[in-house]
C-alpha cells in the first residue's frame, strides 16, 4: 500500500466551486460601486483577476437591480408597417393646434395619403365624433382608426359610434409618436404650408390635396386616389363661361333696363336698373341681383330731331318702295289679262 498526503486526495471540484463563489462576490462589490456595463466592469476585474471570464461579469451585471432599472440597456425589436396597400381602409387620426386653434386631422393611410382637417369647437369626445361620423356619411367608413391614447379617443362615447359603423380602434403605444407616424409627419406639412402661405390649415389641405407627393406624377395628387373627376385650380376660368356671357341675349353690361317688382300686377310700375353682369343665357345681374331675363326689358330712348327727320324719310322711301312692289307684284302679262274661264257660259255686254 502507497501513503498519499490528505492534501493531495482534497475534491478539486470543490475548491472549483469555492473559488468561482468567491470570485462572483468579488465581482457583484466590484460592480455595486459604479454599476458600469460590461465592458467597463470586465476591464477593472481583471485588473484584480487576470482569470475573470467574461460570462461571469455578464451574468452580475444582468442581475443587478439597478442597472435593470435605471436607463436600462437598449434592445432590437421588427419594425412595422403604418401604411396600408389599399386606399379609405385606414386612418391616422389626431388632434392638433395651430395658433391655439384646434383641429381634427384625419389622413389616409394607404397610398393616396388624402387628408381632412375640421375645425373643432372644443376638444372632446362629443365633437370629434360629431366629426368623424359626418366624414363616414359622405365619404363611406373605413375599417379602423389608428389613434393615440387621449382621453377623448379612449372614451366610451367615441367607441359606442364606432361599434355602430363596425371600426375598429388601434392605439398606438403610449409615449411613442413614431407610432402614429403619418399624421405626425403630416401635422409639419399642412403648418409649415400655412405658415408660408398666410393661410388657414384647411386651405392649405387644399393646396396639399391638389399637388403630386413625388415629383409631376399625376397618380400621386392625393385627390386623385379618392374623387374620379378632376378639381379645378381656383385661378383657373371654368370652360364655356366666356361663351356663354357673350350669346346671353342682346342685353349687354351697362345698359339700362326695366324691372319687374316683386308681386307686380297689370298696373304695377316698373322700376330702372344698370345691368352688372350677364351670368348666363337666362340670368343677368341687375345692381348686383340675379334676375332672369323675362322680369327683364330694354328701356327705349327716343332719338333726337335730326335722327328722326333721317328716319321719317328712310320710312317714306321703304314705304314707297314697298308700294311700287306690291303694285308691280299686282300687274299681271297681257297676255293673261282675260275674264276668268267660268265666264264663258254666260253672256257679258
């Protein structure tokens, strides 16, 4: 039988062990000091412990409350999509201020990206369901709303409306505007529009609506993707309107004419006017009204002595011509001038 020293038989798994507890305790003081990360933590133990592994500091730094709790570390998550592939399906809605002013403003979250904006009164629930239920009257409902988490939106009033037209409501995360990124994107637009411009955001909307969103292509004008006729620009004249004021009667701008009053009888006198404006083939304006053309007569100015003189003998020589016309018309051939042929049964002295 060999002798062997008790020192030499003792559990090396054991002292393992011990030494990797001690080691952990070492580190978790360590790290109470400063609460660093990882990296930082790892580099001052070794300073004490060229041996710690990097694991170990890992798994202290995971575990501490603090570190957990305080600006904790940053983590990776799948981005989503807010868009839609199909027009009127979503909307991103929101309420936001503009000189103090506040706004419904409703935008389309699928290609067109059509937008609304409606005044609003007072901001609560009441009025923006007022709202949003005249948008789904005019325009047909849609199938959910992407909102944040105000009061108004999250109310039970807002929700009773929706359940009726069957949408449903999808909020985005509290605190993360990116959520609701589309309408907040669009907020900057329609106001730095209105802001240049010196204009209202709801005429600015206007603007926004009738320009293309990527360069000149005219499938990108966000009117396009909601309404099928075209909108014309306001600085634009409708077409036909010159033609039809010019072969709207013999009335012309300017010229004065009789009135028909309102309730006129036989005896009623008419009254004069000055015709502003010829709206169409039936409708003149007469001091500024619209009247039609058979409460309407020319007023007939009697010519002057000369003038009439000139007249009188342009009637005599019509006249006469006319007399010499008819008396020319009247004679007829010789040869034709005879009894008529029923006269040839009877005698005639």
């Amino acid at each position: 039988m060999t002798r062997v020293k008790k020192s030499w038989l003792v559990n090396t798994e054991v002292e393992d062990a011990h030494f990797c507890a001690s080691v952990a305790v070492d580190l978790t003081e360590l790290h109470n000091k400063h609460h660093m990360g990882i990296d930082r933590t790892l580099y001052l133990a070794r300073k004490m412990d060229p041996e710690v592994s990097r694991e170990s500091v890992k798994r202290v730094v995971q575990c501490c409350d603090r570190c957990q709790s305080i600006d904790p570390a940053p983590v990776t998550h799948k981005r989503g999509e807010v868009s839609v592939e199909s027009n009127w399906q979503r909307l991103a809605i929101d309420v936001t201020h503009y000189r103090q002013v506040p706004y419904l403003s409703v935008v389309d979250c699928g290609p067109g990206r059509f937008a609304i904006w409606r005044k609003l009164k007072r901001e609560n629930a009441q009025e923006i369901s007022a709202e949003l239920e005249s948008i789904f009257l005019e325009r047909g409902p849609v199938n959910e709303l992407l909102l944040d988490n105000s009061t108004a939106f999250r109310s039970q009033y807002l929700g009773d409306m929706l359940g009726r037209w069957n949408i449903s409501r999808v909020f985005r995360a509290a605190y993360r505007p990116g959520g609701n990124g589309i309408v907040e994107r669009h907020h900057r637009t329609i106001k730095a529009i209105a802001e240049r411009g010196g204009i209202s955001p709801i005429e600015a909307v206007y603007w926004y609506n009738s320009t293309p969103r990527s360069g000149q292509e005219e499938s990108s004008v966000p009117q396009q993707s909601v309404y099928r006729y075209e909108w014309r620009y306001p600085s634009l004249v409708p077409r036909g309107a010159e033609a039809s004021q010019n072969n709207a009667l013999s009335i012309k701008m300017g010229e004065e004419v009789w009135v028909k009053p309102r309730d006129a009888r036989c005896t009623t006198r008419w009254c004069k006017g000055i015709v502003t404006d010829v709206n169409s083939e039936n409708n003149i304006s007469v001091d500024g009204m619209p009247r039609h053309v058979l409460d309407v007569r020319p007023v007939v100015v009697e010519d002057s002595p000369g003038e009439v003189l000139d007249s009188d003998s342009s009637l005599k020589d019509s006249v006469v011509l006319a007399s010499d016309q008819e008396v020319t018309r009247n004679v007829r051939p010789r040869r034709n001038a005879g009894p008529p042929a029923w006269m040839a049964d009877y005698v005639c002295d």
